[in-house]
C-alpha cells in the first residue's frame, strides 16, 4: 500500500510505503485526520495510526534506534561523503505540533 501526496493532481508525488505480508488479506478503512497529519487505518483487526510528517518517523526511529552507522562504517561505505550520522539532527524532546482542524 502507498501514500501519495495529490496536492498538484498531475504530479503526485510518493510520501510513503506500508509494509504488509502477501499473505495477509488486506480488508479494512483507512482515514486521514482532519488536518491530513495522521493516517489511521483498521487493517487485520487492529487500530493503526500513522504519522503522514516524514519527520516523525525519522526521530521516532532515531529515538528507537539510535545511529546506525559510526564513523569507521561511514569511511567504508561512504568515503566520498563528510560523516554525517543519520540521527543527528534528532531530537527525542522535541514534540511536533499538528495543526487543529478548520471546520
């Protein structure tokens, strides 16, 4: 399943992939938010809420998982880049705002 943003219908523009297994039947709804922030979807018999800001997942896995890749790795794998941990720019304190809905 893919999220796209539709904002200029004749170019859409992909934001996200959810990940499912093939074997899984995929019955279900799927709702945005009022402000569009949020992606909730019922899915397998479950309540699911998503984040639509590419930023929360990003922190949320920084948070999770911390850098993933050190400076030794980053010479091996990325030589011709100055080091620039994936997680630093995050911050676990840093509460994002969601816009309230206009009626």
């Amino acid at each position: 399943m893919s999220l796209w943003d539709v904002g200029a219908p004749r170019a859409p523009v992909p934001q996200g992939v959810m990940a499912y297994l093939i074997s899984i039947s995929i019955a279900g709804t799927v709702a945005f938010s009022p402000t569009g922030h949020f992606l909730v979807t019922t899915i397998s018999g479950s309540v699911d809420v998503w984040s639509t800001v590419p930023e929360d997942d990003e922190d949320q896995l920084c948070t999770a998982v911390g850098d993933v890749i050190d400076q030794e790795e980053w010479r091996r794998y990325v030589p011709h880049e100055r080091y620039a941990p994936p997680c630093a720019r995050s911050d676990p304190g840093r509460i994002h705002t969601v816009p309230a809905a206009t009626p």
